[in-house]
C-alpha cells in the first residue's frame, strides 16, 4: 500500500513546479542510493497490471519510480515507488510529472478490449493526443529516452501473417477494423517518427523506440483472464472458431518486463543508442492455437474443453451485429460485447512474429512459462467449478429445454378442437 509519507510527496508534487525527482529522493533514502541503478523511471499507466509489475522490477535493481496513473494503485507498492495522480490528456500534468526523469516507459493507452473498444472518442484522447503530450514533455523536461509500448495490431488486420518481421509495413489504416488499432498505429508512428528530436536548451536528442507485444498473461492480471474465466464459469464458452491450425501468440508479464528493460537499456550511450528509432515484436516465442492455449485454464478450473467449433465467418458476424446493437443503445446501456471483430481476429486468425530482431538488438531471451500459475492463482481466489455450480447449471439447462420445447408445441395446430 501506499504509505503516509509517499502520499505527502504525491501532493506536494502536484502542486510543485520544481518536478519530483528531489522529493522522490528524499522519501527513497540513502540505501537505495548505493545500489547500480539510480537512474529515475516514469511509467504512464503505471497503476495497471504491467506497469506495477515492471515498476516492482525496476525498484529492485536500485531505480528511482514514478506511476503516473489516473487511478492509485490496487496492488502494494514497494516503499519507494511514487505515484502522481494525473492523465495523460492534460499537458500539463505530463510536464510537471516528468521533470528531471531519465527515461519514460509509456504504457498507457485505452480501448484494447471489450466495451472499451467501441468508445471512439476516449480512445483518440489518450491514445493519440495523451502520446503527442507525452513527446511535447519529454522535449521539454529534456527526458533522453523513451520506450513505448505498442502492438501486434499496427501491422496487423485480420490477414494471415507466418513469422512475420519488422520490415512488414504499417496496416493501412482505414482497413483497421478498430478504433484502438489504428490509433496505436498512429501513436506509434508518432513515437518513432520523435527519434532524434533536439531536447530543450540543446541538451541531447530524444531517443525512441516501440514495442509491440502480444495479448499478455500471468498471474493476477485483470484484463483478459478475468473475462475468460467469467465466461467459463457462466457456461457461456461452450464453443471454439477457427481452423484447428491457426496460431497466435502470447507473452508472459515477466518476459514483457524483460523486454522493456532491454530497450531502455538499449537506447542509452552505453549501448551505442542500437535501438534507437527502432520496432520490435516482443512474444514467448511459442505460436500456439489461441484456444488450445487456455485448455490447462479451463481443465485446471475443472471444466470440460468446449467440442464444438464454429467458422470464424459466423462469429464475425455476430461480433459486427454485436458492435451494431452497442452502437445503438450503448448511450444507454453500455453492456459488456460478447467478442467483438478485432477479438475475433485476434483469436482466430495466424498471425506470428520472428523474435530475431529483439534477440540480436535487445539480448531478448524469452523464458519458458504455463499457466499453471495462473490457474493456481485463480483457484487460490475460489474459482473453480464446485458441485453445486454444476447442478444449478444443469437446472438452468433443464429450464431452457423445457422453454423451447413449450414454444415449439404451442406453434402445433390443436388436434381434435
């Protein structure tokens, strides 16, 4: 949790125009002091399930952090770590978060699923004019480095892409079938496009790059698995789509870390500034069927692995007169999609990246994980299926055969009458 005195700095902050960092080092104290790392880090959406995470890492190397985040943190913070309410639309809380800060990993971003994607103009806001504010403070607050988180979704469309590398050029952006993607895309450009930009009072260039995961796992993130497991536990999964064949990819949290910690490092004089300007594709480096991947989830939480399998043209479908329908009543009554398309691209359709660049440039080296942590951490929370659960769902079974069988008689002519 956050402590008293760590709150105090969050305060001050906000209303000091001098930045951060002297306060952040003053409520560090001298141990930290003495350890390698003493560079000062500013995460934006540091609150969320990685940037905790990654801040965590970081923290135990001997780095100063700053979560700059609209919401605190749900998770424990490490003594040390600040955080600094602020949003990332508003320039000016940008600025005064980022003074004196030696590196910024810029994470937040919004619309990456669900309901969220259908919200257009949130999503411009944050995604686009939150990563211009981003850029115009780090050339302010004369900030040398910059690594920014994109995704597989800028090149990437519905098309079936196999070991695909850095050189693939940018999706058109009118054929993104999503507000979130084509906006990353932009924001992404935008990124590299600042490499090389003079910082303020000509001190130094800005340097950049991006990277470009694939949908994240482990234990305790709040994102996806959580849906997922709703769905489960609801008996709404009850089906698969695609071809058998079809592979995706995942990244485990810690690899993600790994991977950001690289690219910073590598956009450093010390490292010749090698990644400077440039994309990577960051995955575990396992393609896998989407839905064969969460098979030990669904079996872990004692659940049957779904046998029927639908055309991907149907659940398309479906998922755009889902989209329709929100579109209509959403002001109304924002109710949770089931899929929507991008989902059921991103899950259904191959698509696959080569780790080579990120490996030879970053020293990327992925390791090997499961889900059975997340399974056990699921479980540890009392997920599960439970005896009970499975007879009330043979009840509500029961009552929806019943149902249909009523409607379907009461449409037969009457014998006899």
């Amino acid at each position: 949790m956050i402590t008293q005195p760590l709150l105090s700095v969050v305060c001050a902050c906000q209303k000091n125009t001098q930045g951060i960092v002297a306060l952040l080092l003053n409520s560090i104290g001298s141990s930290t002091m003495e350890n390698t790392c003493t560079d000062t880090f500013l995460i934006t959406g540091g609150c969320g399930y990685f940037g905790h995470r990654l801040a965590c890492s970081l923290h135990k190397q001997g780095a100063h952090v700053i979560l700059f985040d609209t919401n605190a943190p749900t998770q424990e913070v490490p003594d040390g770590i600040v955080f600094v309410q602020g949003d990332i639309r508003i320039y000016d809380q940008v600025e005064q978060a980022m003074m004196g800060v030696d590196c910024v990993f810029h994470i937040a971003s919004y619309g990456m699923s669900g309901r969220e994607q259908l919200n257009r103009q949130l999503i411009e806001a944050v995604n686009v004019q939150g990563t211009r504010n981003v850029l115009k403070a780090c050339v302010e607050c004369k900030v040398p480095r910059l690594v920014y988180t994109s995704t597989f979704n800028v090149v990437f469309g519905g098309q079936t892409i196999e070991n695909g590398d850095e050189s693939l050029p940018y999706l058109p952006l009118h054929l993104h079938p999503d507000h979130y993607s084509r906006t990353k895309s932009l924001a992404e450009m935008a990124v590299l496009k600042a490499n090389g930009a003079t910082l303020k009072d000509n001190c130094g260039l800005l340097r950049t790059c991006a990277l470009r995961p694939a949908g994240i796992y482990g234990p305790g993130e709040q994102r996806h698995l959580p849906r997922i497991v709703r769905y489960i536990e609801k008996g709404i999964f009850r089906f698969v789509y695609g071809k058998p064949n079809s592979l995706v990819e995942f990244v485990h949290v810690d690899n993600l870390v790994s991977a950001h910690e690289l690219a910073a490092e590598a956009l450093a004089p010390k490292k010749q500034h090698r990644s400077a300007g440039q994309a990577y594709f960051i995955s575990d480096g396992r393609p896998v069927n989407n839905f064969e991947f969460f098979r030990p989830l669904i079996e872990g939480l004692g659940y049957s692995y779904p046998k029927l399998r639908l055309p991907i043209s149907l659940i398309y479908f479906f998922a755009f007169l889902t989209e329709m329908v929100h579109h209509l009543i959403g002001p109304w009554y924002n109710f949770q999609p089931l899929l929507t398309r991008t989902e059921v691209y991103k899950t259904g359709v191959t698509h696959y990246f080569s780790m080579s660049k990120a490996k030879a440039e970053l020293g990327y080296e992925p390791q090997e994980h499961s889900l059975d942590e997340v399974v056990h951490w699921f479980r540890s929370r009392g997920h599960g299926r439970k005896a009970h659960n499975s007879f009330s769902r043979f009840l509500l079974n029961l009552f929806f055969v019943a149902a249909f069988v009523a409607a379907a008689l009461s449409f037969l002519p009457v014998v006899g009458g």
